[in-house]
C-alpha cells in the first residue's frame, strides 16, 4: 500500500475513469473521498469500495460552482487534518460541429472542464502549501493536442487549457513540494465514448499501434504512480495513455 492514510479526493468519481481511480487509490491505502455532480453514483462508488475493505466517502460535488467546492474542501480538512492528493477527473462531452455549437454549449463545457479543475486546485492549494506536500493529477485529453476529431471543439478547448493550466500550477507550487500532472487519455472504453462511438471501434483501432482501445484501468495505474512518492521528481508533465495513438 503505497498511498497508505493518504487523504485524496477524485472529482467526477461516479464512473468510467474516475471511478477506477478511486477505486485504485483505496486499494492503495488512501482515504478517497468520491466527488460527482450526481450524489447517488459518488455513493455507489464509496460503497464499492468499501465492501473491499477499503476507506471511502462520497459527496455530491459541482464542481462548477466555488462555494460548493470551497465548503467541500473545508469539510474534509476539518475531518482529516490534511488533503494529499487531488484527482481533477469529473468532465463532460459534447459531440457537435462547430457551427453547432451555442454560448450556452461553450460555456458548460468550460465550466465544468476547465473552471472546475482551476476551483478544485485552488481550493487545495492553501493546504498543500502549509503540508509542503501534495499531489494534484489533472485529466486531459489526446482531444486537447490534435483537436476535436469524435468530439467538439469545445471539448478539445477545455482540456488544451486544463493541460496548459497543469504547467502554471506546477510552476507554482513547486517551491512548496507539491507536484502537479495531467494525464491525457486517447480511445478509453467508458460510457462517454460508447455514446460518442456507438459502440463501433473498428475506425479507432485502425489509429491505435497496440490494437486495442484502453481501458480505465490502464489510466488509474497511471494515476496512481503519479500520486505515489515514486513520482516525486516529476512535476508539469502530460502523461499520454493512448496506445500510441499520438506519440509527441
């Protein structure tokens, strides 16, 4: 267990990736909090995981909105004494042409995918910096580096940002030992690309040198060498998990 009494939060924690790095964390020894936006799946994954024999708890979490975000990060401060590591996952998707796209569309996407990870860090930020320790794991997108292909602009803007933010908190709070990294993921089986692909991956797999589309399984790995003290030298980096999709 090498995240043994860690503290750690995972927004967007109700399924697909967040789910399994949630899931990953507790296996690891931390105490994970499970954040989504729908309360009753946050409390479904903090139940999986305790039937394990694991620690979890669960909150309904926008993430778009501060103050629920700030009251959140306050809660479990008061009850830990400490926030170790921070899982910026929860993310929405639209598939839709540019000319598609409304205000209202752009906006949401943002909200949620950008100014939820820029809430969330920041919420954390005082803590870390006072434990002069913590890690903060930022989920991008391949999306964010060759732009909207299966999924909208706005999407693939959102998290071109949320990667290029990584490298401007990880600059900040580097002086204080807080590490901060952002995984981009490529063709992951999850509800979200079953709804983008219905179900059909052959076009995919044509674009993928290993042959298969990933699984979440193979982002929480990652996740979890990115929370642990093994990567305690590593800061402001995109890690790619995508079969070698894109290789940059």
């Amino acid at each position: 267990m090498i995240l043994k009494n860690q503290v750690a939060i995972v927004t967007g924690a109700g399924g697909g990736i967040g789910q399994a790095i949630a899931v990953a964390l507790a296996a690891e020894g931390s105490h994970v909090w499970a954040w989504d936006v729908d309360g009753k799946r946050a409390a479904a994954v903090a139940a999986e995981i305790q039937s394990r024999g694991g620690q979890a708890f669960s909150e309904a979490v926008d993430v778009s909105q501060g103050e629920a975000v700030r009251a959140a990060v306050a809660g479990i401060y008061n009850k830990h004494g400490r926030i170790d590591i921070l899982v910026n996952n929860a993310g929405i998707c639209q598939v839709a042409a540019i000319s598609d796209i409304t205000e209202s569309d752009w906006d949401r996407i943002l909200a949620v995918n950008l100014k939820g990870t820029f809430l969330c860090s920041q919420a954390v930020m005082a803590i870390m910096k006072r434990q002069r320790s913590g890690k903060i794991i930022n989920l991008g997108s391949v999306a964010g580096k060759v732009g909207g292909i299966a999924v909208g602009a706005h999407y693939s803007a959102s998290k071109a940002a949320v990667m290029c933010f990584t490298k401007s908190l990880a600059r900040d709070l580097a002086p204080f030992n807080v590490n901060v990294n952002a995984i981009a993921p490529g063709v992951i089986a999850t509800d979200m690309t079953q709804t983008i692909t219905g179900g059909d991956w052959a076009k995919y797999l044509e674009t993928i040198p290993l042959g298969r589309i990933g699984m979440v399984e193979d982002v929480a790995h990652v996740a979890i060498f990115l929370a642990s003290p093994r990567a305690g030298y590593l800061t402001g980096e995109i890690i790619d998990v995508n079969g070698g999709q894109l290789m940059d």
